[in-house]
C-alpha cells in the first residue's frame, strides 16, 4: 500500500515539476514562463497526496523540529553581520567548512538578509547555490524563499519553489499558504488567490489560522471586492479553531467606509460588540474618516462620544482624519481649533497635520495663514517634507507669488528635500496658469532632464491652453517640445480628446481615469469611454469605484444596453454597487419604465422591483 501511495504522490510531484520547469524538480528555482494555474490543477485530490506526506515527513526533521548542533564559532558571526556584504562573505565561509554548519545556521543567515530589505533577490540567489552544492534545506528554508520570491513580484518563482516541499516530503503549513495568498494579492492575481484560498479550505492543504483569513479578507477588500470579504468572514465564523478578530473586522469595515457605504460599516460595528470583540482605535478611525468623506459631522461627533465612553483614546490619526477634512471644505479656521484640542489632549501635531493645515488655508487663498502654520511647524522642531514643500509652492504660484515660489524650490532642495515629479506638475501648472510660458518651458526642460513625466492634470491644461493661445508662440513652442505631433491637436482650436493622454507615456492612475471616463460619458463620449476603460484595464487600474461611475455615466445617458453589459460584468467581478449609483438607478427608473433594457436591469438587480415600477 505505502509503494503505491509513493508512485501515486510521485506521478503528482513529477506532473509539478514539470510544468514548472526543471529547475523546480533539481531543487532551484524554476524559469519564469512557469505559471500558478499548473498548481492549482495539479491537485484534483491533494487530501491522499497530503496524508502520505504528513506521514514520512516525521523521518524528515527540519529546522523547527529537532535541535541540531552548531558551531559555536559561528554564533559572533551570525550575530555581527550588519551589510549584505558581511552575509555573502559569510556564507562563502560556510560552504567551505566541513563538517558543513547546519540547516539552522544557513537560514539564521537568510534570515539576516530578508531582515535588511531590499535584497530578496540575493536571498533566491544564495538558495540556488545551496540547491546545487547539497547544502541541507528545510521547510523553513523554502517559506524563506517563497517570501522573498513574492516580495520581488515573482509569484510564479514561488509556486515553483513550493514543488520543492512535495519533493523533499514536507508539508506546507499555514505560513507558507499565507505567503503566497500575500504574493498574489501584492500582484492583483485576485481570481487564483480565491481559487488557492478554496483548496486550501476544502482540499484540506493546511489547517488555515487567523493569519490565513486576513490575508484574504484584506487583499478582497483592498481589490474593492467588500462582499466576497463579508463572505469569508461569516465563512470563519462557521470554523472552531479560528474566529474573527478586530483586524479582520476592521479591514472589512474600511473597505465599506472606502465605499461610502457607512452604515453597513456601522453594523459590522455593532456586530463586533454583540460577540465580544473590542474596537479598537484603528476601527473608529475608519469610521471616522467615512462619515467625514460624507460631510456627516453629527455622526462624526457621536463617534467621538462613543470613543469616550468605551475608553478609547483618539490617537494624532484621528484627528489628523478630522482637522484634512475639515480644511477641504474650506474650515481651516475650525480645523486649527481641532489641532488645539489635539494638543489639550497630549497629541502633538506633525506633519502630516501641519500639512493638512496649510492645504486648508493654500485652497482659501489665504497664503499669509499658510506661512503662519508653516512657522509654526518649523518653530515646534518639526522638518517640512516634500509634500509640505509642494503645498506651499502651489499655494505661492495660485496668488502669481512666482519669486517667492522659486525661492522656496530652492530652499528646499538645499534642506535635502529633494523635487519629486508631484513638485515639478505643481510649479508647471501654476506657472501654466499665471500664463508664464517661458518659465514654464525652463522648468520642463528641467523635468525631463531629471526623469519626471507631466501628470494629466497638467496636460490638460496645457491641452486648454494650446486651444485658446494658437497664436502665442511661448505656448506653441512649449507643446512641440513636449509633442513635436501634437499641432494637430492644436488645428482648428480643438482640444484633443482625453484618451490622447494615454498615449503620451503619462503617468496616470485609477484617480486619474475615473474623473476622465466620467467626462467623455458627461459628453456621450461612449466609444472614447470604452476606449480609455479598455486602456485603463490594460494598465491594471480597474476598481469598484471605476465600474460604478461607469454605469452611472451610461445611466445618466440612457445607454442602458451598455449599462446592462456593464452591471454582468461587475457582477462577476463581484463587485458592489454604491449608494450613488443606486440613486442614479432610481432616478432612470422613474423616468423609463418602458425601456426593456432598463427593466431587465432593475430585475437583474432585484427581481421583486418589477413591482415597484409598476403605475410609477
């Protein structure tokens, strides 16, 4: 029987390793053209495989399980290696030594490395070494490298890797699961994350823990994914050796803050009492920030109340939360009351606070207030960092201050802070502006001369401007160098169509695409929009928030076709509609009952709400 158990999990490793390479099966890592989808369908029966495996893996003693003698002359050693290149030249020395030091020993050294950062791949490098000279591995060794493989963005290197437990009969446990659940969340693998999370629940691959569970509901959330999270939260409310814990809930609850949905955030909250489980700071603060992105100060103030009576100390997030969000809509004034408070309470503001501060009083044109809190900051033996730097820049250049702007550039990078491309898009759309073209062309000149590229917001003004300035050669001149194509744009007076900056080597992101596709729906742009948001997904930007303004702009336009298209597809992406969206679904549906394509959504979304719709 343990003969054909043997072939049986061997025609199984053999079926990895193949798939993933031969380096997988010789114990180093596999090429890159490896792909994760061979593990997870190599495995259509893992529970046999896993129970021989757990069977001899007591003959296979690692690291963690039987103490094995070291080296006494290698313990200083292993303690004083302070530089990578104080490990490399240790490690040289212990391959050469004989008897060779123990499995122990070479991952106290890797684990040296991993803790120094940035020099994972040095970590993959020495283990392919140990591979190929016989240096003893173990199970703690592999989950080293699966972790650093992920951390290096090279998730299928670490699935190759985890051939290498099968292989030298070792079980993986819940760590090196969670490792990999973290690598292809960090790489927006969503679907196999959910795919390998499943096995590992029903095929029984390692018992999941806590750890497990918040990989997974933090990554869903991160992904905008809220409901499948809530999905796998009431999943572990079901399991006896792992509940939910307030990371888990509070992951969950941020996310549904994030998504404006705040009241269902609230009775997640009210969950956590009903079962015991104390809120922490972390939790409020998300609330906190949701309401306050709602402009709900009375809930804001109740949260604040509820913190006093459960004894929970608002920490300088909270009020930093608090004192941003009243600065955007143009308190300032009420938001340094907030940072008094703050202080009464024995928080000390910092720069982040500070910041937010001379934001709030840059956006009223208050610029002499700005310099006041700048001061202020400075006098408290705080350093202004770039963003400080930026706000302050914006601010000077907004009220045509443009030597004093200057002079701070210059201020700055002699204090060692150094300009980031936000500073450079800062100064050139103020200069834009202010309508000091020349100055402007210096500064790009500069720009791309230090690596920096225009973000949209400055090319669209730049965009504007060349429309209404054709004859200003400052303004002509200013887009052939950024463009030498770009006159055509420019003929006619025309703008050029927002998709055109896709194309430009911009940098944009998810908060850039969403205001641009809402635009081109705005303006029944429906082959643009769906052109930049084919883009958009090209350039992995794709989120909840994305899919809701996209249907609310094909709603407003009575594109309900499209809508319905869209909808499905959210739908299997597993997204939510937000509380926006749903308003915009009234509204439409108020207004065309007797579109089918319009009813077929309602129903799709609800199927009692024929019902509703009936007689208006």
């Amino acid at each position: 029987m343990m003969t054909m158990k043997r072939r049986a999990s061997s025609a199984v490793i053999v079926s990895i390793a193949r798939s993933q390479g031969a380096g997988a099966s010789s114990g180093t890592l596999a090429p890159a053209g490896c792909t994760i989808a061979s593990f997870l369908s190599a495995f259509p029966n893992h529970k046999s495989h896993l129970a021989f495996y757990s069977a001899i893996s007591g003959k296979v003693k690692s690291s963690s399980g039987k103490a094995l003698k070291f080296q006494p002359e290698l313990r200083n050693d292993l303690n004083n290696v302070n530089s990578l290149d104080d490990a490399l030249s240790l490690f040289e020395r212990m391959v050469r030594m004989r008897p060779l030091p123990s499995v122990i020993q070479f991952n106290q050294l890797l684990t040296c490395i991993v803790k120094m950062k940035n020099h994972y791949s040095s970590v993959i490098s020495l283990f392919r070494d140990m591979s190929a000279k016989g240096i003893p591995i173990d199970d703690y060794t592999l989950t080293l490298v699966i972790k650093c493989c992920c951390f290096v963005g090279r998730v299928d290197l670490a699935f190759s890797t985890l051939a290498g437990f099968f292989k030298r009969g070792f079980v993986p446990d819940a760590v090196t699961f969670s490792t990999l659940l973290r690598g292809l969340f960090r790489e927006c693998k969503i679907p196999q994350a959910q795919e390998l999370f499943k096995k590992i629940i029903f095929e029984k691959l390692c018992e999941p823990d806590e750890v497990i569970f918040l990989v997974v509901i933090d990554g869903l959330c991160k992904a905008g994914n809220t409901q499948m999270a809530i999905e796998f939260l009431r999943l572990m409310e079901k399991r006896r050796r792992c509940k939910p814990n307030v990371y888990v809930y509070g992951a969950i609850i941020d996310s549904l803050c994030k998504d404006k949905m705040v009241d269902e955030a609230l009775a997640l909250l009210q969950e956590m009492f009903e079962k015991g489980i104390p809120p922490d700071v972390v939790i409020y603060n998300c609330l906190i920030q949701g309401f306050c992105n709602l402009s709900k100060w009375k809930e804001v103030k109740r949260l604040f109340s509820d913190m006093k009576d459960y004894k929970i100390v608002p920490d300088v997030i909270t009020f930093n939360i608090v004192v941003d969000a009243l600065c955007k809509e143009g308190h300032a004034k009420d938001a340094e009351e907030v940072v008094g408070i703050m202080i009464q309470q024995g928080q000390n503001p910092n720069v982040v606070t500070y910041n937010s501060l001379m934001d709030g009083y840059c956006l009223q044109r208050r610029i002499d207030e700005a310099r006041r809190v700048f001061d202020t900051m400075v006098a408290s033996g705080l350093d202004p960092d770039v963003i400080t730097y930026n706000t302050m820049i914006a601010g000077l250049l907004s009220e045509g201050l443009l030597i004093e702007g200057k002079e701070l550039v210059e201020k700055m990078e002699e204090k060692g802070s150094l300009a980031n491309s936000v500073t450079y898009n800062v100064i050139l759309q103020g200069l834009l502006k202010g309508g000091h073209y020349d100055d402007a062309m210096v500064y790009h000149e500069e720009m791309v001369h230090r690596g920096f590229l225009l973000d949209a917001s400055t090319f669209s003004i730049l965009l504007d401007l060349s429309a209404e300035n054709q004859n200003n050669p400052s303004v002509l001149m200013l887009m052939l160098k950024i463009d030498p194509n770009s006159k055509k744009f420019m003929d006619g007076g025309q703008r050029g169509p927002p998709h055109y900056l896709c194309h430009k080597g911009l940098d944009l992101d998810e908060k850039t695409y969403t205001p641009m596709i809402a635009g081109l729906l705005s303006e029944s742009l429906l082959a643009e929009a769906k052109e930049l948001f084919e883009k958009m997904e090209e350039n992995g930007c794709w989120h909840s928030v994305m899919f809701n303004v996209i249907l609310q702009g094909l709603l407003r336009g009575d594109h309900y076709d499209d809508a319905v298209v869209y909808y499905e597809e959210m739908v299997r992406r597993e997204f939510l509609l937000d509380s926006s969206t749903f308003s915009v679904l009234l509204d439409s549906s108020a207004g065309g009952q007797n579109n089918p394509s319009l009813l077929m959504l309602m129903l799709k979304i609800d199927p009692d709400s024929k019902m509703s719709m009936i007689g208006g």
